[in-house]
C-alpha cells in the first residue's frame, strides 16, 4: 500500500519565478540555495521565497508560495537579511533544482520528484559555479513542465 499523497506541504528550498514558471532551489545549509536565487533575481528571475517554499496542488499541478512570514524576504549570507524584494505567488513549479546530489555531466532526462502529489522534473546541480544561473535556465527551458 502506498502512502497517501499530500495536498501540500513546506519544502525546504529558495524558489524563483522565471517567465511565469517556478524553479525550486533545494539544498542543505550552505550549499547556495540563496545565493543562486539572488543571481537569477540579477538574471531578471522573481523571488518567490527564501529557504521554505510552500507548495500546494491546484488543478493537477503543483503551485509554490512564500509563508507569510517570509514573503519578500532574502538572506545574503555576510550582509543580513534583506526585506521588501517584489515576488511571485501562487506560481506553478516547473523545476526542482537539488544542490545536494552531484551533477552528471550528461544527464538523462526523467529524474522527479514528488511534491504536493505531483511528479516534478529534477536536476541536480552545483549552485555555488558561475553557470550555475545559466545552467537553471537552460534547464528549464530542456527539462521544465511548461
């Protein structure tokens, strides 16, 4: 039997709006997850939230938000948080991006995960790189959910 799929959940990663798609950032502390959805704001991405993204289904997909407590808020580790940033809500996810895996050098596409009960695709990433913003983007545009 398997588990029940949930409705929604807080997943533990930074997440962007980019053309009207969202890109979940995840990673554990330190590993850049901030830091990479500071460069695609640069990039002309939009915040949609720091560290914790709420993500829900609605009408087969799944959607994130920033908590209420974080909404426009950003971490720039050394300098502080920073407040009032414009963001993006209620954005449907289109790709997860998992800074805790290494990157193969070629990938095959098809790798998920599963987030409020919808499969999303994923590619793992060193954020810290230069290209790291570059290769989000191109990722999307290969491997996101339109």
């Amino acid at each position: 039997m398997s588990a029940p799929s949930l409705s929604s959940e807080t997943v533990h990663a930074s997440a962007v709006a980019i053309e009207g798609r969202a890109v979940l950032i995840g990673g554990r502390s330190g590993h850049g997850k901030s830091d990479l959805a500071l460069r695609l704001i640069d990039r002309g991405a939009a915040l949609i939230s720091d560290d914790y993204t709420f993500v829900r289904r609605d009408a087969g997909k799944a959607v994130a938000s920033a908590p209420a407590t974080i909404v426009g808020k950003i971490e720039m580790r050394g300098v502080g948080l920073i407040e009032d940033l414009e963001t993006a809500q209620e954005v449907p996810i289109a790709l997860f991006v998992d800074l805790d895996k290494t990157p193969e050098r070629l990938p095959e596409p098809g790798g998920v995960m599963v987030l409020a009960g919808i499969s999303v695709p994923t590619i793992a990433m060193n954020g810290l790189e230069a290209s790291a913003p570059l290769k989000v983007e191109a990722a999307l545009r290969l491997f996101g959910l339109s």
